[in-house]
C-alpha cells in the first residue's frame, strides 16, 4: 500500500480537496486503484449536526455515513463509493479509545495522547486503507489521505505526530507528504510572496515531516524565480514545486498537475509499477473541461434555499446541475435565492430584497427547492414552488423541498389548512428520536420502486422498475392522505420497498414538476449525470419532451473521443460517453 498525506499550510479552505482528488485521479488514470481518507480534527463524531453555515453541505454515503463535503470531491473526481470510515474525526478517535479504556483493553496503563490516540489513528488508517472501493471490489493500492485544517492547529497535532510515526513504520519508498500552501499576490505590490509557504514548511519539519511535492495556490501562474526561491529556502528540488494557479473549471486540475510531471514524481518517490505517462491519460477530463469553456447557450436555475450566503452549503446540488448543464452543452447560471425574502412579511419590512428576490425567481428558467431543516423560510419556498406551478415552470423537489410541494399543493389545491390534525401532510417518521439529534434520520440507500409506467422520472432513469439512491430526513408524507392528491392529478409515483413511505410526485399536465424525498446530487458523477436535475436542466432548456420522445437518448453530437481513458482502470470509454442534445 502507498500513503500519500496531503497537509495545508497558511489558512484553511486552500483546495486541499480538490488537489487530493486530482491526485487520485491522475493515478487512477494509470491504471492503479486508488482510495481515499479524509480526516477532520474536530472532536464531532460526524458532519451530521453541523450547520451548513459553520462546514459547509453534510455529504451522505451509501451506509448512511454524515460526513465532510470532501468525501463528495472524491466520489465524483475517482468515481467510488466511500463509507463512513472514511471519514476520520478526532471524536471518532477518541470515542474508541475511552471505549477500549472502559472495556478494560489498556490493562490499567494511563492512557495518553502517544502512544494510545496516535497508535490508534495509524490503526485507523492502515485498516480503513484496504476496504474496497470500487465496484470490481479490488482492494486499493495507493491511499490518499487529506488532514484538514492547517499546520500548526492545536486540533491537529495529534495527527501530525501519528503520520510523523507511521512514515517509519510503513518505510520511506511507502509513504510521502504533500502539501498545499498559498501564495499571496498583494494587490498593492503584484508581486507574489512566498515568506508563508516558507514558515508553514518550516513548521511541518520542525513537527517531523518533510513535503516531499509543495502545491502552490495561486491566482496566476507562478513565476520561475519565485519557484526557484521556494526551492532554495524549503529545500526541494524545483521540479517539487508544483504551481496550483486558478483555472477556469476544477476538471483542469488533475491536468495540470499531471502536466507539470507530477505522475512521474510519484511514480519514482513510491516505486510504483506505472508507465510516466499513464494510458490513455485524463482525454476525457480534457475534452470536459475544453467543452465547458466554449459553452455558448445559457440556462439559468433558481436555487431557492436558507442557506444560499455560502455556496459550499449546497456544493453536491451545485455540482449536480453542473454535471447536467454540460451534458446538454448549456452553461449554468445559478440564481441563489434566501427563501425568506419571498415571503409577504419581507415586504413591508425590506421591500427591495423582497422585489429582487421575486424578480430572479420569476427571470429563472427552471426553479430547484433542495433540502433543509427548520422552520424558518419554509413559507418563502412555498410561494416559490406555487408559482412554479402555476407559472408552467420546470420545477425540481428534493427532501423538503419535495415535502413542501404536497404542503403547497394541499393548501392551494385542496383546500387544507397545515393546521387542522386531520390533514397533517408531512408527519414525523416512527424511527425518529426527537431527544437525539446525531444519526437519528433515515439515512443512506434505500430503494425506490416506480408504481407506474408512465412516470417521466422513470423514463429518465432508463425506464427502471426501481433506483436505489442516498436519503437523509426526518419527516415523511403521509401516506395515508394519498389517494386525495391523485384524484386531482398530482401522483406519487415512487414508493420505498414497503410501499408506505411515499418517494416520488409528479404532476399532470405540466412540463416539470418532481419532487424526490431522496437526494440525487450525491450520486451525480461529471460523466453520468443524475437524472431528476438532467430532467429539470432538459426541462428548462426546452428540450424535454424531444430527449423523451427519441427515448431518453441524447443525439451523437459532442460526444468524447474512444481514445478517452474513464475514471475506472477497468471500464470502457464506451460505457461513460457523455453526448450533448442538437437543436431540434
């Protein structure tokens, strides 16, 4: 097994994961299998009671894992399936640790920070390392390892005397160091500044590792001489120091460390068994990115949320209307819109946000109400999902936003109010405890069975009898309400195994309108995107009803090269092709 550690420097929220997951990628494109680990030094046990204000989205995994965001990068990038163990916390650590310690393990010893906690960090790693991943169940070769937060945290010192032992103990030519650090560009001067990569490294070695690649964030192109001076006082070569410059689409990443020979480092620094330029090296991701930059028609999607201020609060569903764009060669402008200001009370009390609020919604193409919790802003994105309904406007539900279409659809269609008991849409699921707020939901895979033939949701997923896909919720609509909906065309199409959790609704006689209780956007992947938000992207384009009637299947056009290598060492170009819709 190799180890390859990816550390940060300077400040936090660098790219680290971004720049792991191009690492793995361009090593999976050589054929190796390649997994990865994310730790996170904070003492959670999980992502899951996180606000998406304070760590961004929480990211699901198929055994119902709530974990870092980052685990998404590496699904999506290396094309895997992660579990929950992949994600390593400093809670996680110290909860097995008492664990063992109150079982009696330590036989009396006082348990300390070394050797037990780091001990059992090394334990963690070289275990977690050999899971499969991929879906030939082939156990990994190379393990990318990313520690959040930066050299130096108090957090994260524990881990940095972990990784400092366990270089030794798996050997040199097994284990090597990568790190991120910034270079700023003071807008005064122009002139870019290596003195924090400098005392960033400095503090890594003074901690006992030693970068073997330093990956310089920058905003342009690093010059030589400040290479060559990064080189001299971090003492690396100069081919170490690989410039990370911003880049028009996150697809040119891995191509532009493979270009400045990073593959052919790696493959000398861990004596791995690889050609220095990998088979059929990263076409595909060329050909997206290059297809990305010349995109000439635009589609523009509302995203009606509560927590629209920070971007990284719904990076899976972002990415997801990305992935679909580009498969129907449409640029995305995504329109965030805080569910609060389209509420009647924002206007006596902020007028303009109200009326700007209400002009994005009403300008988009398509409308998107994704998950949440909570209370507040739940009456905005109701409004919201009324006109989409009225209005004829492609409109996509996930989780509450699904649940709220049947509150919106019962008030204004049949003449409930939330109020009385009798009508209670949305109710709190049986498994749920109210008095435990970590892992309590119904969380992970779970499997939708299509009721019906007709459903364009099934159509779009192939005409599948079902689709087994990621969930995270509390409440449920209620089933027994049910046959009141239908009666008035709005059908629920999908349902779980049992047939008494209702998953998929859809409306008659409109050109879009889906709501799912499960979240798509973690199984999107750049080249297979999910198919309820390609619905909607169809949908908002104007080009549904065509991809429907020529059977769900895009036109020749744009498709990528045979002589693209796919993410997986052992699948067919022919299987991931990614094609793009003409102009009817």
């Amino acid at each position: 097994m190799k180890y390859i550690l990816v550390t940060g420097g300077v400040i936090s929220g660098i790219g680290k994961g971004i720049i792991a997951s191009s690492v793995g990628t361009i090593l999976k494109s050589c054929g190796l299998h390649v997994t990865a680990i994310k730790i996170d030094p904070y003492i959670n046990i999980d992502a899951g009671t996180f606000s998406p204000y304070e760590h961004g989205e929480v990211f699901v995994l198929d055994d119902g894992g709530e974990v870092d965001l980052d685990l998404g990068n590496y699904e999506r990038f290396l094309d895997i399936r992660l579990t929950r163990d992949n994600n390593l916390t400093t809670g996680k650590i110290y909860q097995s640790v008492i664990n063992k310690e109150r079982r009696g393990d330590y036989l009396g010893k006082t348990v300390q920070v070394v050797p037990h906690i780091t001990d059992a960090i090394q334990e963690w790693v070289v275990k977690q390392a050999k899971v499969p991943v991929d879906v030939d169940d082939v156990e990994p070769q190379v393990c990318v390892i990313e520690l959040g937060g930066t050299v130096g945290d108090i957090e994260s010192m524990p881990f940095i005397e972990a990784f400092r032992q366990f270089q030794f103990k798996v050997k040199r030519e097994n284990f090597c160091n990568i790190h991120v650090s910034l270079i700023p560009q003071p807008s005064a001067t122009g002139e870019q500044k290596t003195k924090p990569t400098q005392n960033s490294v400095r503090e890594l070695r003074g901690l006992g590792l030693s970068p073997d690649l330093i990956m310089c964030r920058c905003s342009a192109a690093l010059e030589n001489s400040v290479k060559e001076k990064i080189s001299m006082f971090c003492h690396v070569e100069p081919e170490q120091v690989i410039c990370v410059h911003d880049v028009s689409s996150i697809y040119r990443v891995p191509l532009l460390l493979e270009n400045q020979g990073v593959v052919g480092y790696l493959s000398r620094r861990l004596n791995m068994p690889i050609e220095a330029r990998p088979r059929k090296m990263l076409t595909k991701w060329k050909e997206m990115s290059d297809r990305s930059d010349r995109l000439l028609e635009h589609c523009s999607i509302a995203l009606v949320g509560k927590y629209t201020k920070f971007s990284d609060s719904y990076a899976s569903v972002i990415k997801a209307l990305e992935h679909s764009a580009l498969a129907i060669s449409h640029k995305l402008e995504v329109k965030y819109i805080d569910s609060a200001y389209l509420e009647p009370s924002t206007l006596q009390e902020e007028p303009v946000k109200y009326h700007e609020a209400w002009q994005k919604l009403c300008s988009a193409d398509g409308i998107l109400v994704p998950g949440g919790f909570g209370v507040r802003g739940t009456e905005g994105k109701i409004h919201a999902i009324n006109w989409a309904r009225n209005q004829k406007k492609p409109f996509l539900g996930v989780c509450l936003g699904m649940q709220l279409a049947v509150c919106e659809f019962a008030r204004n269609m049949l003449g409930w109010k939330v109020c009385r008991v009798e009508h209670l849409q949305v109710i709190d699921m049986p498994e749920h405890n109210p008095g435990q707020m970590g892992g309590t939901m119904r969380l992970g895979k779970r499997r939708t069975i299509f009721k019906t033939n007709n459903s364009v949701l099934r159509k779009l997923y192939g005409d599948a009898e079902y689709v087994d896909e990621r969930h995270r919720h509390r409440f449920e609509v209620n089933p027994e309400l049910k046959s009141h909906f239908e009666e008035m065309g709005f059908r629920f199409v999908g349902q779980d195994v049992e047939g008494e959790r209702m998953e998929v609704i859809e409306l008659d006689d409109h050109p879009y309108f889906v709501g799912v209780q499960y979240h798509p956007e973690f199984t999107s992947r750049p080249i297979k995107p999910s198919p309820p938000y390609l619905g909607l992207l169809l949908a908002a384009a104007g080009k549904l009803q065509s991809y429907l009637q020529k059977g769900c299947r895009l036109s020749p056009r744009d498709t990528y090269s045979d002589r693209s290598g796919s993410s997986s060492p052992d699948s067919e170009i022919s299987e991931l092709k990614l094609p793009s819709i003409t102009n009817e």
